[in-house]
C-alpha cells in the first residue's frame, strides 16, 4: 500500500503525459462543452480526436526514463518494478480518461432523451481500451510517442493500399464476416467503432485484439522486472 501511495505521489508530480496533449484533450473537452450549447447531436464529435490524443499519450516509454534514472527515488525505496509499471500506465490514461467520460457525461446530458451517449457504446469503450493498451505496452522499451508514429503510419498506409480505403476498414468493422482481415480494423481504425452496440460477429473481431491488449501487456511486465536498470542517481 506504501508503494502505490509513493507512485501515486510521484507521478502527480511528475506525469508521464507531456503538458501539451493535456491541453488538447482539455481543449476537445471545451469544444464539446461549446457543442453541447450550440449543437446538442454533435456534442460526441470531439471523440475521434481524443482517441488518437489518447494513443500519443498512452505511447509514453518508461524503459529510456528508468536507465537515465528518472525512477530511482521510487526504486530506491523499495517499489517493485510491477507497482512501478502499474502507476506509470494509469498516470498516462487518466488523463484522456477523465476527458472522455466528461464528453460522454455532456453527451449524455444533452441527448439522453434520443439516444445513449456515443462514448459509452461498447464499441467506442472498446477502442478506448485498445488506445489505452496497445500503444503504452508497445512503448514500455522505446521511445515516447513510437507506437504512436507507428500506428499513423500504419493507418495511413492501410487507407492508401487497400481499396476504396476508410469505407474499406468501416465496411471490414461493420461487418466482419465479409473480409478475412477484418480483426485487424480494430487496431488500425479505431475510430471507426465509436458509437457501435457490439454484436456478436462484432465482438469475434475485436477479441483477438483484446486478448493481444492483455498478453502483451502481460508479456511487457514480465520483461520489464528482469530489464537492467542500474539506479543512477545512487552511483
């Protein structure tokens, strides 16, 4: 319990999401408040945006930070490496968290009548989930923002090699058993999930990238406890 205290403590004051991103999400949040008054059924339209707001921050590294000593004063007092971990991971998405249930909460006080808020579809917590895992635990061992610049990459050349492109990917997520790729639209469009109630075929396809999400993050742990990570600062 003393360990998470002195991570928590820590990454409050030293977050592992640059200030910039949160000011674009805080800003994503302002232009929904603004939509909310001006254009209640578009109050979600912020969401795409911080989603991939959400994956740069979740590609935040630790290993680079770790070896240059960043984490010594947590390491020195006897917080293991799996605490460590786990507050560097919630340090990086709670800050897209909290922005993405206010969204959803705005959307839902707007147009709850009509409908239930977009940013609480299964689809959409889905994609959330996959921009909070996948990037962070691919980042742990490199470095800050390299799954992010990976992830653009792969989604602009997925949009330019596979015909008809963006329609291509929505049509593989919207119905999946058309195309044998089809459960790799998750990770690569994630965007195109928001506002989805799952169905079955549906949740079929994003399980292998939910059950990649979890082994990898997984796997990350277990590497990161035997990485060498001499404490700099006690040398």
């Amino acid at each position: 319990m003393t360990s998470c205290v002195l991570v928590l403590r820590f990454f409050r004051v030293v977050p592992p999401v640059p200030r910039p991103l949160v000011v674009l999400c805080l800003a994503a949040v302002a232009a929904s408040a603004g939509l909310a008054l001006a254009a209640p059924s578009r109050t979600c339209e912020t969401l795409p945006g911080l989603l991939v707001l959400q994956i740069f921050a979740a590609s935040s590294g630790v290993l680079g930070a770790a070896r240059r000593g960043y984490y010594d004063a947590l390491l020195s007092r006897g917080v293991g490496r799996v605490v460590l971990l786990a507050g560097h991971w919630t340090a990086s998405i709670a800050p897209g968290v909290l922005c993405w249930l206010c969204v959803a909460g705005l959307d839902y006080l707007v147009n709850r009548v009509t409908r239930p808020p977009v940013g609480l579809a299964t689809g959409s917590l889905v994609a959330f989930w996959l921009a909070s895992s996948l990037p962070w635990a691919v980042t742990v061992s490199l470095p800050r923002f390299a799954a992010g610049i990976g992830w653009l990459v792969g989604l602009a050349t997925a949009l330019s090699t596979i015909p008809a492109g963006q329609a291509a990917l929505l049509a593989a997520l919207r119905q999946p058993d058309l195309v044998s790729w089809a459960p790799l639209a998750p990770v690569v469009y994630p965007m195109g999930l928001l506002g989805l109630e799952l169905t079955p075929h549906q949740w079929r396809m994003v399980l292998p990238g939910l059950i990649g999400s979890v082994l990898l993050s997984l796997a990350t742990g277990a590497w990161f406890t035997r990485a060498d990570l001499p404490l700099e600062t006690s040398q």
